[in-house]
C-alpha cells in the first residue's frame, strides 16, 4: 500500500515495481483497506531493503488518510527471543490506540524478531477486542485496520505458524527488490537500482496530489465491492515471495535439506541405512538454528516429516550412552 505512495501516479508506480502483478496487488490491497473491512482476515508484509521510500509513503499516508491511518507499535505484531506476554490486566495501549483505523502500518521491525501468533490473528480475525490505554478503563471494539508491515528484515515466522491450515490466506508477502539511490551510487549493472527522486517529498505532500490521490482510493474501492474475490487470486510473484518466508519458518525441514544432512539413497536397505545418533543431531540442530528445543519436542517434528526416532544397538561415542538414533541420513556439522 505504502509504496504506491511514492509515485505521483499509477504509471510512474507500476513501472517502478519489479513485477506488474505486484503493483496490482498492492492496489487492490488498498483499495479494499480504506473500506475498513476485514472480513478478508488478511495481513500484508512489504519486505526489502532500506531505500524504498518507505519514510515518505508513511508520511504521505498520515497527510491523505487524516485520523484514518495509524501506526502499529511492533508489540503488536512481532515479539523478540525471549520477551514474555504482557502480564494480565495490563495496559495494551498498542492495540486501543488501533480503534477506528482504516490502514495502520507499523514500525520496522528488527532482525531476529519473530511474528506474535496471537495477536495477527486476533487483529485479522474480526472478532471483538478488549483493550485499555494506560490509567484508563477497559474498552471493547472491532478492528477496522488492515495491517501492513513494512520492514528491512524479514521477521521470523515460528513453525506453529507455518503449518497453520489457512495461514496462507491470511499472510500476503510483497516483496519489493528496487533500491532507490543517488547518483554517485547508481549502479548500472545493478537491475534493481533506481534513480531517487529528490523533490518527490515536496510534490506528493501538495494539495493537488492528496486530493488526486484520495480520488483514486476511493473510485477504486468500487472494484473490490463489486468483486471481493479479487484479493484470493495473487499474481505468481506473490505467492511465490508468500511461500517462501511460510517456509522459511520450518527451520528442521531447513536444516534436513541443508548441506550438514547427506541422505541415503532411496534405494538403500533398511539394514544398511546411515544411522544418525539423537544426542549428535539434537546437538547439531541447535547450532545451525541457534534456538534450544527439548529432544521430544524434536523428536515429534521429525515423527511428522517421516523419521520416527528408534533404538540400535552399539553404543554412541560422546557424552551420552544412549542409542535412541535416526535412521536414513548423516548429519555433520563441523
């Protein structure tokens, strides 16, 4: 939504992005937020790096949208390792301050920070919220919003999420690869660079522009009133960047599938398949991720990806004497 911001029209925005079908998914993804309908129970992710404009397309919303946009606090969307829920009864201003919005953005986000299972789906869900500001009583609302999360990072998608059966509905990745630069730094073998414009700040907060714009928003809201299913049918582009980050989520299958796990061959006997130890692979799977997981909770997700733990006799030569074990590939990590 806010990157069509950055072009003083639609012309001049689709001609930016790096795909035409992106640009026409963040219209219609606008078109349908301004409505203040969430019977689509979407949130929309706009990733890339730094210098997309992203600092002036919020400042262009604020001016043309007025007490209809806000800004989403991280706390209501992502959540850093190791920060705990709020305690019970406690001041959610984050989430009050959300009434009656139409399209809210958040802050940008940090690496490592991951996405807050309960609250995008309870913001995207269309249920009613309790929330107070601080000092203040308890009030009860209807989220009207449709969030947009701009980041330079991609936050980290927990794998409960991943797995969610209609979570690929609800979470639209738009990733946008352009880079806009002076320039002394324009880079003409880079294909994603793009001469920055200077006085575009100037131009898109003029009075002539917000009213062409605000114009657009709403004839254009008229299309998804006619036809709500147009939001469910992503261009390829989009549901390929969507795909991506959902499985990027699964850090086992990740780490099963990356250069540290040599897998047997198909054909390969079950009497002459590799034999991985629990303790070597649990282990190891904690320092390519970097996250602790107790070893049941380890041993379930690989039950579900088909290597059920077992037992073999012999003794494994580390700190353990155990012989539970996975059999069918090797893992190294060195």
């Amino acid at each position: 939504m806010a990157f069509v911001l950055v072009y003083a029209n639609i012309s001049t925005f689709q001609r930016g992005c790096a795909h035409r079908g992106e640009a026409d998914e963040i219209q219609a993804l606008g078109l349908y937020a301004i409505n203040g309908r969430t019977s689509e129970e979407i949130t929309v992710f706009l990733l890339g790096s730094g210098g997309n404009g992203k600092g002036v397309c919020k400042q262009m919303l604020e001016i043309t949208l007025g007490e209809y946009y806000g800004v989403i606090s991280k706390d209501a969307v992502v959540k850093a390792p190791g920060q705990h829920p709020p305690s019970k009864g406690a001041a959610t201003g984050y989430l009050a301050e959300l009434q009656g919005k139409r399209v809210a953005v958040t802050d940008e986000t940090s690496p490592g920070e991951r996405v807050d299972l309960g609250n995008v789906l309870m913001m995207t869900g269309g249920g009613m919220v309790a929330s107070r500001l601080l000092y203040q009583n308890n009030v009860s609302f209807r989220f009207t919003h449709t969030p947009f999360i701009q980041t330079n990072y991609d936050p980290e998608i927990p794998p409960t999420l991943a797995k969610q059966p209609n979570i690929a509905r609800r979470l639209i990745v738009v990733h946008f690869p352009n880079e806009y630069v002076t320039e002394n730094k324009f880079d003409e073998t880079n294909p994603n660079h793009r001469h920055v414009d200077i006085g575009l700040k100037g131009r898109m907060e003029s009075q002539a522009v917000r009213e062409e714009f605000l114009t657009f928003l709403v004839q254009g809201s008229r299309a998804w009133y006619e036809d709500p299913t147009v939001l469910r049918r992503h261009p390829a582009a989009v549901q390929a960047a969507s795909m991506a980050w959902l499985r990027r989520g699964d850090k086992l299958q990740i780490f099963l599938q990356s250069e540290h796990c040599v897998h047997d061959p198909s054909e390969t006997p079950d009497n002459a398949k590799t034999v991985t130890w629990e303790d070597e692979f649990w282990t190891q799977f904690q320092r390519f991720t970097g996250v602790k997981i107790a070893k049941e909770e380890l041993a379930r997700q690989m039950r579900e990806k088909g290597y059920a733990r077992t037992k073999r006799a012999g003794r494994y030569d580390g700190s353990s004497q155990r012989s539970s074990c996975y059999i069918g590939f090797k893992c190294e990590y060195d």
